[in-house]
C-alpha cells in the first residue's frame, strides 16, 4: 500500500526561478524536457508517491492565444512512479475559478486528455497555457472542457499521464501519475482541498484510456483515495489490436506513436525494431517525437508499418517480445473498485467496438459497477462532444450519491435524450468564456 502524500515547503504557490515575466506570463515557455521545473530533487526516493516537489502560478490561455482570465491555475511537480516502480517527477496542472475560496468544500475532478503524441509540446502542463506553440495539440481543445468542469464549480487537476518522455500507450503508469497528481492536488494548501476529498476521473480517448488505468490501479496503488466515480470515454481498450486495425488507413500515425514512444521502454522491442526496420522506418519513428498529433495523423496518413520492414509485418508482430508488449497494454486486467461509465460510438474507426465490449465484459465480470452505453450515430470525434453532458451529468449524480445504474444500453444518439439538453448550454457558455478569456 502506498504511503498518501506528505505535504511540502514548496506549497506556497511561488515558483523556482525561470524565464522573465511580461504580466506574469513567461516570454518564451520551457517545454517539458527542458524545464528546470520538472528536475528531480536528490531526496526525490524518500519521498511518499504525490509528495509536491515545488509549485508555481502559470496562466492558461486557449491556443496559446487567448489568455483565460476567469481561471487560476497553478502548475504542482510531486513524487511519482514509472511502470517499473522507479521515483520520477511528475506535474500535473490545477485549476480553480478565478473567485475560488480555498477551505470551502469543493469536488476533485482528474481530467485526464487526450494527449495521443509523444512530443512534450503536446502535455497539457505546456499546451494548456499562455505562449504555448502547440498547434495540433489536442489539449489545446480541450480546454473547453476543463472550462466547463471549472464552470461547474469542479477543482480540476491535469495530470501529465504520459509522463515526461512521453510514453503514449504505456500501461500502469498513467495510472500511477493521475493517482499521484490527486494526492499532490489534495495536500497543496493554495486551493485548500482536504486529503479524503470526493474526486471523479474523466477522460476521452486517449485520456479515456489513462482514466481507465487509474481507476485499475487505484484499488492497490491508491486505496485511501474517495473515488466517486470514473468516466471512460472511448478508452481504447487494446492498444495492440489499435495498431493493427489502423495500420496502412488514414490514422495509421496513431499506432506509429505508440511504437514510436514505447521502444524506450521495452528493450526487446526496440531490439525488433533495430532488426526489421529500414533506415528509412526508423528515420519516420524518430520524427515522431518532434509532431502534434495533428501534425503526425496528416504526415503518416495511409503509412504501411510493411513498407519499412524486412519481414512480414505478420511475422514481426508474432516475436515473443511483441506479443509479451501487446499483452502488457490490454486494459482489463484489473477490476476497478469505483463505479464506471463507458461511452463508445458502434462505428468509431479509430477505436474499434469489439475492443470496448471485450473490456467492459472483464470489468463486469469481475464484479465492477458499469454503465456501458453504445451510441449508433456518433464516431470517434463527434461523440466526445455529444455525450459530454451525458458523461458530466453521470459525475455530477456520483457526487451527489446517487446509486449508479448499471448494465449495456445502446442508443440512436445520447444527444436526443432531453435531461442532456441543458448540459448542450452550459457546454456552450464554457466555450464561449474560453473563446474571449472572460467569465
């Protein structure tokens, strides 16, 4: 069992020294890699998982552009864990609304986005904020609803789930960063949020998927965390049956990240892929680490992963060290304590169905609570914005107490059920806050 946070000298909200300030935002942002922010302290192993390392004030502004002046935000690096258990340093970035009174009781909420890029100009701690060049970044968006959730009057703590090199599609360890970045966000005396504090996770996507292995890992990683309930929009489900079903197709450089971002991590994959791969190949995974997702979708549209090898790709994939990969990505192995809704759209063609169904099938069958719902008329991107109220609306009830319904529905559209409505209007008052940066 893992030790809560402690709290730390650092927790003032004042920030090690840095780039100059013009109105208190930096005139050239650090990215991640080469922020001093996010360097290791030499006491960083004696420190309990989510331990705050140091703080700082930053200002988020909506691509970069658009300063937000109706949030506070500030940016928390603390104590985390790798997939193999080794201390790192995480940060995760905390907003409040801009009349936040810290001590009063307020809801946790972990939005975990859909980052889906191993390049850092992509982590929401860089592409959330004030100055960041980060088009294509997908965060970036999704500052409409981290506004949102604000609006609702939600503390909201983002988490780097893909920790600071970037490993898309990695298991357990996104996990471990969103657990800690809860810890780190509860014990931070700035926003005044107590340590058993009700918290809900949410993500879509790829943030789906680093929702999904926060809520596996928090039974044994993070038991004393009050977990209400756990939102897991399009999670992905098998990241292995991903990369082959999108391969050689128009989102074929989705895969190619994860490939890309995990050969650091699995000696015996990079070992295959040094083998097989052409020049060539390589040249194009190492190109990865320097697009958006945007930028990578559009560049390795259509891209064969057999094109660059010198074997089959079916043979390839079949090596003891790939299939010893595919295995350790597949979500499901592990049955989360809180209660769960997953939402998947039946003709997604990024995130294929079947794989969704498999995994909520495991979580039901361990015993887990679970409201599964199909959505006939969405795809992949569409229904992230038309079923967020419905998946807003779910987290609002399992704070409230509500007993969570359980159980597969399959629907024309979540979009047509009138209690969802209303959240279309809120949904558009938060956009247009962030739009202009006024509340």
């Amino acid at each position: 069992m893992s030790e809560p946070a402690a709290r730390s000298p650092h927790e003032d909200g004042t920030a090690p020294r840095g780039p100059s300030l013009v109105d208190g935002v930096e005139r050239r942002l650090a990215r991640p890699h080469a922020d001093p922010f996010l360097h290791a302290p030499e006491e960083l192993a004696s420190l309990a998982p989510g331990a705050i390392v140091r703080s700082r004030r930053v200002q988020l502004g909506f691509m970069g552009v658009v300063t937000q002046r109706h949030l506070q935000a500030w940016q928390v690096a603390y104590r985390s864990n790798d997939l193999h258990g080794e201390p790192e340093v995480a940060v995760t970035t905390v907003v409040v609304p801009r009349d936040h009174a810290p001590g009063e009781p307020a809801r946790l909420v972990a939005y975990q986005c859909a980052i889906d890029a191993i390049s850092d100009r992509c982590f929401p701690s860089y592409a959330l904020r004030a100055g960041a060049r980060a088009w294509g970044a997908l965060p970036q968006f999704e500052l409409m609803i981290i506004a949102a959730l604000v609006g609702r009057g939600y503390v909201v703590t983002i988490a780097d789930h893909e920790g600071r090199g970037g490993r898309f599609g990695a298991p357990r360890e996104p996990g471990h960063r969103v657990l800690d970045a809860i810890r780190a966000t509860t014990a931070f005396a700035p926003v005044g949020l107590a340590e058993d504090n009700p918290v809900g996770l949410i993500g879509y996507s790829g943030g789906g998927m680093a929702t999904a292995w926060a809520a596996e890992m928090a039974p044994t990683y993070a038991p004393e965390l009050d977990l209400v309930g756990a939102v897991l929009g399009s999670p992905v489900g098998d990241p292995g049956e991903a990369f082959l079903k999108l391969n050689a197709g128009p989102f074929a450089g989705l895969p190619a990240m994860v490939v890309a971002g995990l050969r650091d991590t699995y000696p015996g994959l990079a070992r295959v892929i040094a083998q097989h791969t052409s020049l060539e190949g390589q040249r194009r995974l190492d190109a990865l680490h320097r697009l958006t997702t945007t930028g990578a979708v559009l560049r390795y549209a259509f891209d064969d992963f057999d094109d660059y090898l010198d074997a089959p790709l079916a043979d390839v994939l079949a090596t003891p060290e790939v299939l010893e990969v595919f295995q350790d990505l597949r979500l499901g192995g592990r049955i989360p304590a809180c209660p769960l809704l997953v939402l998947q759209a039946t003709h997604d063609r990024i995130i294929d169905i079947d794989d969704i169904d498999l995994q909520v099938e495991k979580y039901a069958a361990g015993g887990a609570d679970v409201l599964y719902l199909r959505d006939r008329f969405s795809d992949h991107i569409t229904l992230m914005v038309l079923g967020l109220p419905t998946m807003l609306g779910w987290l609002e009830r399992r704070f409230e107490g509500q007993e969570p319904a359980t159980g597969t529905r399959t629907r024309t559209s979540l979009a047509l059920a009138p209690r969802t409505w209303p959240g279309f209007v809120r949904m558009a008052a938060a956009a247009t806050r962030t739009l202009t940066g006024r509340a």
